[in-house]
C-alpha cells in the first residue's frame, strides 16, 4: 500500500473513531439523563400520588420499561442495518434518541396535568429504548469493520467509551444544576428539565459527525456482491439462535452491575437518610466513577488486542466478582472518601469487563446477519441485565433493610457471565469480509465442532 494510501486510511479510521464515540456518547448522555433524574426526582414529580417507597420503585420502573423495548430497536436496526448499511441506521437513531430527551425537558409534571403526565414520559422513555437498542450494533460495527486485524479491540474500545462518558456528561450537568445553576427546590421546580433540553444541541453536534464518515468496507462488500439476506431476523435465530442466547448472557452481568450506577441506584441510595450525603456530592461522585470506567473500558480494549478477549473478560469479571460486597460496605460507611474509593474498585472491573465486547460480538457472527446479531444479543443481555436492577436492588433493600442481598444479586448475575464467555471460542484477527462467511458462520462455541461449508463461497482474488 502507497504511502498515501495508508495515511488516507488511517484519517479515516480517526474519523470513524471520532464519530462512533460522539455519536454513543450523546445516545447514552441522553439515557442517563433519564436515570439520574429517576433516582432523584422523577417520583414526586411524576409518580408522587404513589407514595415516597412506591414512587421510588416506579420511577426505577419507568427506567427498566425502555428496556424491553430495546430489542425492537435492535430488530429493526439489525433488518435494515444489514440490508441498506450501518451509517444509515446511527443517523436514524441518534434523531430520535435527541428528540423524545428534548420533548421530556418540556413534559408537564403530575401536578399539572395528572395521569397523563407519568404516561408521556413512559411513551417518551420507550423511544429511547428502541433508540438505544438499535444504536450500539451500528456503532461498534462501523468501529470495528474499519480497523485493521490487530486493532480492533482498540477501536471497538471507542463506541464503549460513549458509555462511561455519556454518564460523566449527565452526572456533570446534573451535578452543575443541583450545586451551582438551581440548588435545592429550583432543581425540582425547574433545573431538572436543563439536561434533557440540552441534548437537541448534542444531537446537531452528532448529526453532522456521523454523516461525515465512509460506509462500513465490510457492507460495502456485501452492497456489491448483492448478499443481503432479504430476512436477517429469521436467518439469524434460524442459524444462531444459541450464539445469540450465549452473547446475550455474557453482557447481562456487567449490564447489571453497571445500571448500580447509572441506572440511579447508587446516587438514589447514597444520597438517601440511610447513608446520607448530599445530591450534589454523590452526583460528583459518580462522575468521577465514570472517568475510572472510562479510562478501563479504553485499557480493555488495548488488552484484548494483546492477551485476546475472552483472557481479558476473565479478568474483568474476576475484578467485578471480588467488588461485589466491598462497594456497599465501603458506601454504607457513609464517608465521602471511602464512596470514591468504592466506585474507584467497582468502575476497575466494570470497565475491563466493558471494553472486549464490540470486538468479541463483532468476530462471534458472520457478516449477513452480523448487525441483527451484536445489536439483539446487545439488547437481550441489557434485559437480564440492567433493565430493572435498580428496581430489584432497591426492593430487595427495603425488603431487607440492608445491602447484602443486592451484592448477593450481583454476584450471581457475574458468575453467570463468567461462564457465558468460557463457552465462546475466541477469533482474535478473523477475517470479517463477506469473502470469509463461510468460516464465520461455525466454531463461535467452544462445542462447536461443525466444519465450514465453502462450497457457495466466491472466489478469492488477491
């Protein structure tokens, strides 16, 4: 390759990185916008008539709702994602994402409209659930299709960063509102609706970045070679169903262990009478967990290039597993240092856990259905997983007084990951081209012993 050539691939390999972690990065800024003010005000503003335990419970609800309708985005991302391109569905998706946050900033609450209020929201929150689920397929696979062999859980590493940081942002800004811009009962008046109504100014950022980057090489090929399954649904539980079940368990026990945070169980636990610390500290509490998560969810993918995936999950979920009890003792101490100290240990694991999944997902399926199968594995596992933690969590505390079982409950949901991965085999630098389909669709389990069929497959051309 010429010299310029190479330059002109690796600028667009930036541009490609840029723009997947922007784009995630605004989505999931806008759903945790929604979760922050979940475990803080969205039950007397919204679901007050309930009552403060049963309004918290349902605001927490509202949160895991959206969930279950993740893998409609999924699906329909995944059909047309796989039959008319990866960059089409992340315009799509980050359209709507930035407008049902946008209209929530200007919903009327319960004491102005009644029932109709809680409705809304849910309508506006199941929006971003179908968003989300459709956003994340798109992202990693534009990051991962585009980078070189030995790179790609590095740039698979980007698209996962927009998590840590779409928290760090939503926390911040919360954060910002509760201590500086609308302290006190000016934030449950007014100031909350700011975050939501920031992100239409997100989204004109993310709109034009995406539009920026190339289609993904790998669609292109399949584009060209006309290989579009007419139904990528039915031919990806028809061929790998299971592979679906087993990728979607491997996400669940990070998904739960994440939704701790950013589904707005802790900043709702640590900032209630039982611990006791203020919003605003526990807000910049948070957001510094997020830059910890961040930085390992960066540091996973860089590893996962050098000791492979599945070692570098092993080591992720080890460190999840053993911070487990630790977090709610260190929290229930009720010390502003010792809750930094705890989300520092938490946010280790949760980010080396993070940080593998875009490249693994990627390399698990082949390049027809490949879309339909990272995106609805994705969706399925943030169901087990985060959809209603929060909720469980803080029921299972008011039916116990207590934290253990919510870090029993945590336990459980990483054992069963750990042992997710160990059935998957691990591809490390396996050709992602239609020209390899053949290859890609057996031996993503470790029991799987079925040997490639290349008798359909077109002829290789150096």
């Amino acid at each position: 390759m010429s010299t310029s050539a190479t330059h002109s691939a690796t600028a667009n390999q930036r541009r490609v990185a840029f723009a997947t972690v922007i784009g995630t990065t605004v989505e999931w800024y806008d759903f945790f916008i929604y979760a922050t003010a979940a475990g803080l005000v969205f039950a007397q503003l919204f679901f007050e008539p309930a009552g403060a335990s049963i309004g918290l419970l349902l605001s927490f609800a509202s949160v895991g709702i959206s969930f279950l309708f993740r893998p409609l985005g999924a699906f329909l991302a995944g059909h047309y994602g796989d039959k008319i391109g990866r960059r089409a569905m992340l315009v799509l998706t980050l359209i709507l994402m930035g407008a049902a946050t946008t209209l929530i900033g200007v919903l009327p609450t319960y004491a102005t409209a009644g029932v109709a209020a809680p409705v809304m929201l849910l309508l506006l929150r199941i929006l971003q659930g179908i968003s989300a689920g459709g956003e994340w397929g798109g992202a990693v696979l534009m990051a991962v299709e585009h980078a070189p062999r030995d790179r790609r859980g590095r740039a698979g590493a980007f698209p996962q960063l927009g998590v840590p940081l779409g928290l760090l942002l939503a926390t911040g800004v919360t954060a910002l509102m509760t201590g500086l811009v609308s302290p006190g009962a000016a934030f449950l008046e007014w100031g909350w609706r700011v975050p939501f109504l920031l992100s239409i100014v997100l989204i004109v950022v993310g709109y034009f970045v995406r539009r920026a980057v190339d289609e993904s090489p790998v669609f292109q090929e399949i584009a060209a070679a006309k290989k579009q399954p007419r139904i990528p649904i039915v031919e990806l539980f028809r061929r790998h169903g299971l592979l679906v079940i087993i990728a979607a368990l491997i996400f669940a026990g990070n998904n739960a262990a994440g939704y701790m945070a950013t589904g707005g169980f802790i900043p709702s636990y640590a900032s209630s009478p039982a611990v006791g610390h203020a919003r605003t500290d526990v807000l910049v509490a948070i957001t510094y967990g997020a830059a910890i998560w961040l930085a390992f969810t960066y540091l996973a993918g860089y590893l996962s290039d050098k000791i492979g995936r599945k070692k570098t999950y092993f080591i992720g979920f080890g460190a999840q597993l053993l911070a487990c009890f630790p977090l709610f003792w260190m929290i229930n101490t009720g010390s502003l240092p010792m809750l930094y100290l705890a989300l520092t240990i938490f946010s280790f694991g949760l980010g080396l856990a993070y940080g593998p999944q875009a490249a693994l997902y990627s390399e698990m399926f082949p390049a027809s259905v490949r879309f339909s199968g990272v995106s609805i594995s994705y969706a399925l596992g943030a169901i087990l997983g985060g959809a209603f933690a929060p909720t469980i969590a803080t029921a299972l505390v008011q039916a116990t007084g207590g934290t253990e079982a919510v870090s029993l409950y945590l336990v459980g949901m990483t054992l069963v990951s750990f042992l997710a991965v160990s059935l998957v085999r691990d591809r490390s630098g396996m050709d992602l081209s239609i020209r390899n389909q053949a290859q890609q669709e057996v031996g993503a389990l470790v029991f799987d012993r079925r040997t490639p069929d290349t008798s359909n497959e077109p002829v290789r051309t150096n």
